[in-house]
C-alpha cells in the first residue's frame, strides 16, 4: 500500500517532479563530469608532466656532503665516484617500478677533437692562436679548443630481472629535446651534435669527427648523425653511447650520474615530513603512496652507494598545478551540488504548499507526523534516482568531451563514480527537502480542514 501512495504521488504535478529534476539532472551532471576528469587528470597530467624531463638525480653518496639551502640542493655533479651501469635493472624492481617511466645514465668528459671529413685547413693567427676553413666555408673559424663530451642511452634496450625488456635513454627522460636527423645506435661509433655547437663550426650530419683518447692513442671516428636543441648545456656539446664515452675514458660499466623520470603523486604536508618521525603504520602508508620522496628512498635503497636527489623545480611545479586543478574541479563540484540543494528545496517547499490539504486529510485518517514525512522523503528520493541516473548519462558524455578536447583521450565510465552520483543525488535531494518536509509534518489537521 506504501508503495502505490508514492507511485501514485510520484505521477502526479509533472510540473514540480519535472524542475527538481531538471535540476538534479543538471547538477548531477556536473558532478560526474567533474569526478570522472577528477580521477583520471592526476594521471593524464603526470604522463604530460614527463615531457618537463626527469623529476629525480642519482649520483654517487660519497661525491659531497649535502648542502641545501632553501630547498635547492648546491653538491657538486662533476666530480668524484662512479656507479656500476649493472646495478640499473634494480630500478624497475621497487614497490613502485611501474611508475619508473624512463632512465637514463651520463658520463661526462672533457676532450679535443679533430676534423676528418670534409677535411679542414688549420692557420696560426697574429696571436699564436689557431683558426681553421673547410671547402664549403668561406670564411676563417676559430679553433674551439677542448668541447664537453656526454655518454648516454637514447633508445637502450635493456634486459630486467624477470627477463622483460625495457626500452629507455634521454629520449624518453627528456622529450622536450629536439633533435634534427636521428639518434645515435647503441655500440657504434656515432655521436649528435648540440645545435649552437654545429652551427658555430659549420658541422653537418655526416660529418665525421675523431675525439682525443684518453692516454693519446688513436680514437675512433665518429659519424654525426644529427643535431640537438635543448637550450642548455648540450647546445655545446657532443652526445655518445654511453659505452663509447666508458671506452674513451677507461670507465667501463660505470656512470656519474643517473636522471630518472617517475609517475608521483603531489606531495601534501604528510609526505613532507621526516620518514624518521612516522610511526609503523604512518610508515606503510608514506611507503606505499608514489610521492616523490618515497620512491627516491626506494631508489637509494635498490641502489646501494647512492644519493638521490629530488629535482624540486620539476616536482613542485608539478604538485602545484595538479593539486589547483583538482581543487578547480571540487569547487565547480560543490556549486553544482549547492545549485541542485537550492533548486530541490524551492521546488520542495512549493509542493508542500500545495498539498496541505493533502497532508491534513492524511493526518486527519489517522497518519501521524513520521509517516506523513517518510512518505514525502520517499517520493523526493525516488525523483533523487530519477534525475541521479539521468544525471550520470549526461555527466559522462560531458566528461568524455572535456577529456578528448583537453587532455586528448575520454576517461572511461566509472562503477564507483555511478554509485557515489546516486549518493549524492539522494543527499543533496534530503538536504534540500529537510525543511519543506518538517514544515509538513508540524501541520496540524483541524485548521487544514477548516479552510485557515
């Protein structure tokens, strides 16, 4: 019987029943629209956070003693120990080795070279110091001197534990770099060119170079296959295979350094402070989140001898513009819920008024105030599901539009997401509703009847 009076009562004023929801519909909505790019931005936004470049530095511990100051981290990278290259499979073998996206080792050297082909003609100046021209220069050059040579991986394959592949390098690390012809192979002599350097000594791509061995002997040749842009250091420089730069310089199967790109979540005032002060539980979950701190200890556990550094400016810039999205899209959230409360209570309370007559009769047969309340929350709950499940559908085609136009791929529809929206319709219709309905339940039958 219960049942057929909310039917009943549901079919009737399609006025009313239609604005409020309307306007569950439209807030609800919002609301999925809102979760659903919630829940997939973090990640959309750490993948396109990689191009900035790697967000962690591992060098050797026994470098320096630690200076940092005002969170900028001043060691000194060009001086000291080495690491073993075998000790790198260890990084995808952490807690979190599927948020390592990408690595790749430098070692760096400084050293003269010399032209091979086309050949240049060299002439002592007024000074005593050296210039040089080559057939397709017009003019004199002055001789560069020494140039910074950098070994490194740019597409490396590499053999894990568990006997997977894993392709990484600087190609991946940083792929902001822009490159002009190809990367040079692993194991041959091949090496790219920074731009500002090539231009400024009119070097092309298949040019050969030979670069000064390490106890003067003879060293192989190099064949440049491109040039590189990336507005640093390695304009002016000459990029490797890492294990041509080892040769060179009698380090073989080491590095100096080691930049890693990893998947983080923003860091909150929790993971800021030291791992030393949590307890066991707070440990586990600082260990088990992807903050930027804890998978630098899992690194550093992985691999002994180590220092690895957070590149602050990269992970602040990234914590920083996540969380402000995230908190974008809980504020548009919230005012489509306050909107939705706002319009349900105004339509409510107008029900109520219109059926007083109703709610005296009922009254007057013997229904008391609870039962007279329950009966009008089962109604506005009903219309809840309604405008919650026509909501949802709306949300995801809203969410699917703003995933393809901003982020360039649709978050997929979530179970979760549908029945937290339900939720909430069924909460913003009550809240909403509280007030019409204790009106209602607070009216007395006599004066109803009676035409007062």
């Amino acid at each position: 019987m219960f049942l057929r009076l909310v039917a009943d009562s549901f079919g009737r004023r399609p006025r009313h029943k239609l604005l409020t929801g309307a306007a569950l519909a439209l807030g609800m909505g919002v609301a999925t629209a809102a979760l659903s790019v919630s829940l997939d931005v973090g990640d959309r936004l750490a993948k396109e956070f990689r191009s900035l470049g790697a967000n962690l530095l591992v060098t050797p511990q026994a470098d320096s003693l630690p200076l940092e100051i005002g969170g900028v981290d001043y060691r000194p990278v060009n001086a000291g120990a080495y690491l073993p290259e075998s000790d790198l499979p260890k990084l995808k073998t952490i807690f979190w080795h599927n948020n390592i996206i990408a690595f790749a080792p430098v070692l760096e050297s400084t050293r003269h070279f010399g032209f091979i082909d086309p050949p240049r003609v060299f002439r002592l100046t007024d000074s005593g110091g050296i210039e040089f021209s080559d057939p397709r220069h017009s003019s004199w050059l002055p001789d560069p001197g020494k140039v910074q040579l950098i070994g490194t991986w740019a597409n490396h394959k590499m053999v894990l534990p568990d006997g997977s592949a894993f392709v990484t390098g600087v190609d991946r690390t940083n792929p902001w770099w822009r490159i002009q012809g190809r990367w040079f192979g692993d194991q041959t002599h091949e090496c790219v060119i920074g731009a500002k350097f090539a231009e400024r000594l009119n070097i092309h791509v298949g040019d050969k170079l030979t670069v000064e061995y390490e106890d003067k002997k003879a060293a192989p040749v190099l064949t440049v296959t491109g040039t590189i842009s990336t507005g640093s250091n390695e304009d002016e420089a000459i990029l490797a295979s890492l294990d041509l730069v080892q040769y060179l310089t009698h380090k073989p199967a080491q590095y100096r350094k080691l930049y890693v790109s990893a998947l983080t979540k923003p860091e909150d005032a929790f993971a800021k402070r030291d791992p030393k002060t949590f307890t066991p539980a707070e440990y586990d979950r600082w260990f088990c989140t992807p903050y930027i701190s804890s998978i630098a200890f899992q690194i550093q556990q992985e691999l002994p001898g180590t220092d690895v550094r957070v590149i602050r400016r990269v992970a602040e810039g990234e914590g920083q513009v996540l969380t402000r999205v995230r908190m974008l899209l809980w504020l548009v959230t919230g005012a489509a819920l306050l909107a939705a409360a706002l319009a349900v209570g105004a339509s409510a309370a107008a029900s109520v008024i219109e059926r007083r007559a109703e709610i005296g009769l009922m009254k007057a047969l013997g229904a008391g105030s609870g039962m007279v309340g329950f009966l009008l929350a089962a109604e506005q709950l009903l219309l809840a599901f309604v405008g919650g499940g026509i909501g949802y559908a709306l949300g995801i085609i809203l969410a699917r539009t703003l995933g393809q136009k901003i982020f360039g791929a649709a978050p997929a529809p979530s179970l979760i997401v549908f029945f937290v929206v339900i939720a909430l319709a069924a909460g913003v219709t009550l809240l909403g509703s509280a007030l019409p309905l204790r009106r209602a339940s607070r009216y007395q039958p006599a004066p109803i009847l009676r035409g007062e």
